[in-house]
C-alpha cells in the first residue's frame, strides 16, 4: 500500500469514475485500474462497485476511503506546517453559486477559529456574477462552474477544476417528471420551472427556445431559498448543475430527483475555484480552498 494508491481511490470514489480519475489524476486508466486491483488483493477486499450508473464504493470500501482521506489531510496539513505556525490576518472575500453554502459556513468557522485576525465575508451569487467580482477586486476566491471552452478567457485569473458537471432538471420525487429518468425537450416545454438567475441557465434557455421553443418558466430568481421552496412543495421543477444538486439538502433527503436532459449537446463543465493570481491573498485563499474541498468530500463519504 502506498500514498500513490491512497490518492487514486479517494479520486475514483470522488468522480465515480476510473476515466475521471485518470483525467484529473494525468495518469492512464490502465495505470489506475491495476494499481486498485493490487490495492484490493491486498487488502482482501473490493473497494468498488461498477454499474451502468458509475463507479461507487462498496460499503467495506466507504470506510477504508474515508480513513484514506484523513491520511491524504494529514499529509496536507504537515506540508502546510510552516504557514499554519504563523497566524493569517488581513481580509479574505468568498463566494460560491448555490447549495453549497453549508460547506462555506463550515469552512469559514473553521478558518477563523484558527486565524482569528482574518476577517471573512461569504456571499452567493452566479457563477459569472462571481467571476465579475473577482476581476473588479471585490471577491478574491470563487467557487464556480465554468465551460471548458472559457478558460482561456481567463487572463489574470487562476481556476483550480475539482469536479466536472452538466445541467439536469430537479423535480419533487413525486412530480409527473420524476417518473421519468431523461426528459426529453418537448416533454420538458409540458413542466413548469423556477429557475436560479445564472449564466449557464441563460445560455441553456436561449439555445433551447431557438431550437424548441420556450420553456414554461413560473419565475426567475436569485434566491436559492425560493427554488427550494418550489421543490419541496411540488410547485415547479429546476434546472441547474448537478454538482449542487448533489449537496442539497432536498437531494439527500429523497425529496428531489434528478433527471438527465436528452437529446442537447452540452459543452464540458468544469467545476472549481478562481481566483486572481495577486499574491495578496494567496496563503488565505489556498488554504480555505483546501478546507472547503475536504469538507465536501468528507461530507459525500
């Protein structure tokens, strides 16, 4: 057993894919898969399970990967040693899109109980909103979705991926919607949708209303609380990332369902942190970035 081998399982268990992992990883799947298969020999154990859905931990293989991930910390943290003896101060703006927003609260309490001197801000917004704010000086690390083909518009801008991610309709489990596993574009025009005030829905609704037709939309908003609203109480579905969807309380609890949107291209979504490549906030930034992303993956483990 080796770090190598510990890095490549708590990967897979993360995209739900030995492809992913080897993308995000830079090492080939073939690489991976045989590096788990002794991992696996030698514990005595099958870590995964596959299926037309994705990968996934079995239930012996949820528990060597969350202690797999708490000695991938570790070493985090005792390579990080030299800036956490001094204390960080100074401001530190953060703001994410949203259903992710526990995890910032989280983070933050965590930063501040270890640096009291950092004053914190946390906010919710778009993911290009957010974008907007960074380039203007007045957020300094974001959490974002953002489309592949973007990132070379971002000059001046640092963007670390963590996950990819797509758009899916998200529908009360017992909803007309929610009998169905892909929706169609037609049979999406027949539903009624609250939709979060977003680029990427702006750019969804303006290609799909070119090639079908306008979508049956009850109401645009900004406010995450009234999307959730709509979902528990069965008044209309949404369309958003699936990534956040995955995070919400609603989802977790087995109120929502998620369904895939048929028959539309959509182009590769990368999900991540940006910020700008000022130096200024660089320490700060690093290790809230660092905190938020364990919190998620400990959380989903």
């Amino acid at each position: 057993m080796n770090l190598e081998q510990l890095e490549y399982v708590v990967e897979i268990a993360k995209t739900q894919s030995f492809s992913a992992a080897s993308e995000h990883l830079h090492v080939t799947q073939s690489a991976i898969s045989q590096s788990v298969h002794r991992l696996e020999n030698e514990l005595g154990m099958i870590l995964f399970e596959r299926s037309r859905h994705g990968t996934f931990p079995t239930p012996e293989g949820k528990q060597f990967i969350a202690k797999a991930l708490d000695i991938l910390q570790r070493i985090d943290e005792l390579k990080s040693l030299n800036a956490e003896t001094s204390s960080i101060t100074g401001d530190l703006h953060v703001a994410t899109f949203p259903s992710v927003m526990p995890y910032l609260v989280q983070t933050a309490a965590d930063m501040k109980r270890e640096h009291p001197q950092l004053n914190i801000a946390i906010k919710e917004k778009g993911s290009m909103e957010i974008i907007e704010d960074i380039r203007n000086n007045r957020t300094h690390l974001g959490f974002i979705a953002i489309y592949a083909k973007q990132l070379r518009e971002f000059d001046g801008l640092h963007f670390s991926p963590m996950y990819s991610g797509k758009l899916v309709v998200c529908t009360h489990h017992q909803s007309e919607l929610a009998k169905l596993n892909r929706v169609t574009p037609e049979q999406l025009k027949e539903h009624k949708l609250a939709l979060y005030r977003d680029g990427f829905i702006e750019d969804f609704l303006q290609e799909f209303t070119y090639d079908y037709g306008p979508l049956s939309i009850l109401f645009k908003t900004n406010n995450s609380e009234a999307i959730s609203t709509v979902l528990r109480n069965n008044i209309a579905a949404t369309i958003g990332h699936d990534f956040s969807f995955y995070q919400h309380p609603l989802w977790k609890e087995g109120i929502a369902k998620m369904v895939e949107i048929a028959s539309i291209d959509q182009p590769k979504m990368q999900i991540g942190f940006v910020q700008t490549e000022s130096k200024e906030v660089a320490v700060a930034a690093e290790r809230f970035a660092q905190r938020f992303r364990q919190a998620i993956e400990l959380d989903q483990l």
